[in-house]
C-alpha cells in the first residue's frame, strides 16, 4: 500500500507541474495588444482613450454618414472653402488657412442689413463708420476714407489719417489744446544760449554780457 500511495503522490505532482508549467508560458496579457488593435479598427481613426473611455480626439468629430470620428472642425469657420483638417482650411482661390476670406458681397466690406417694409424687403449696406463716406463701385458699395484736410481748419498742416485727420504745426510752433491752432514754442526754457536767450514767434536769438561777443555757432559767447 505504501509503494501505492507514494505512485499516486509522484503521478500528482507531475499533473501539477505540468498544470503550473502551462499556465506559466500563457500570459494573460498578452492578448491586449491585439484586442487593442481591433478595437482600433472597429472605431476607426482619430479616436482617443482615457480613464473615462473613448471619444474623438480634439479638432475631430463624428461622421454622420460613418459615425466614425473622421470629420475635421475649424474653430473659426472656412466661409466659402472646405474644412480639411482641424483648423485648416481648402479655399476656393487655393490657398489654406485657419479661415478662408469671404467673398465680396453687393453691399461690399461692411456687409448687409435686410430692410423691411410693407412693400417686401431688401438688402441695403450697413452705415459706414465716421470718417468714412459710402461709395458705389463695380464689386458693390464700400465705405472709403473722407479726406477732412479738405475743409479742415488747421492753422499749421493737415494731415489726412483713415477716419479723421491730424493738425501739425511748423519749427519753433506746437499745437495748442483746441489741435487745430498752433502757438509759439518759448525755446529759452530748454536754455540753449551760454549767456542770453530772447525768445521770437517759431524762434529765438542768443546774445552775450559785454565784454564778450557771440561765437560762430550763435550760441556760444567768447
């Protein structure tokens, strides 16, 4: 009985070594990758994972046609164009960008507003900014620059800017508070003479205490 018992003993520790040695070469995880990867391929591309699941990576959202996360998003839209790519846009004149320029309408840069009355409505452009006067040209109305220096009443130089207009005055003459007249600069209080300084209307003149004259450069005494 004994020789019995110490076979049946020997038989199971084999069976269980065996056991143990299968379970050791088959690792468990092995499988995820390939999981992983038909996973992948069921949703399609694009699609991003995190600990709360999966979703559309940012800049990419769901096909209606496929429900697979293959259509592109541009923030900012591309207007006439195509969106191609996050934030890029095909344009109709060939060029990509984040945006694509729109088209000149009738009413031009300023665009549209819809008028409306009893007797129906209709489209009329938008009141241009101050400064700016509306003007009819072959791509619609547009809103062009006023050139106030035309009847600006500046008592120095006029200087015409987009939307307005800018007084200047001459040498030795600076704008007063009104910025249009111009009054006299006291060039003396910056002390440019060695001796004396007498101040004049857009100048002024250096003199010296006697005993001395002026020098060569009408501002030095010698």
């Amino acid at each position: 009985p004994s020789v019995m018992l110490a076979e049946l003993l020997f038989q199971a520790a084999c069976v269980s070594l065996l056991l143990s040695g299968g379970q050791g070469r088959v690792y468990p995880g092995r499988k995820k990758p390939h999981s992983f990867a038909v996973e992948r391929r069921r949703v399609g591309p694009h699609v991003c994972f995190s600990g709360f699941g999966s979703g559309c990576c940012p800049g990419w959202m769901l096909s209606p046609g496929s429900g697979q996360c293959t259509l592109p998003l541009c923030s900012f839209g591309c207007g006439s164009g195509l969106c191609i790519a996050p934030n890029l846009c095909s344009c109709p004149d060939g060029e990509q960008g984040i945006t694509c320029p729109e088209p000149p309408g009738t009413c031009g840069e300023y665009g549209c507003d819809l008028s409306c009355n009893h007797g129906g409505c209709q489209e009329v452009a938008r009141v241009c900014p101050l400064g700016f006067s509306m003007v009819e040209t072959p791509n619609g109305i547009r809103c062009t620059d006023i050139n106030e220096c035309l009847s600006a009443a500046c008592e120095g130089l006029c200087v015409n800017t987009e939307g307005g207009f800018v007084c200047e005055c001459g040498p030795g003459m600076q704008l007063s508070a009104d910025r249009h007249s111009c009054q006299d600069t006291d060039e003396c209080l910056a002390t440019p003479c060695q001796h004396r300084c007498k101040n004049s209307i857009g100048s002024y003149r250096c003199s010296c205490r006697p005993g001395y004259h002026l020098h060569g450069n009408r501002h030095s005494c010698v």
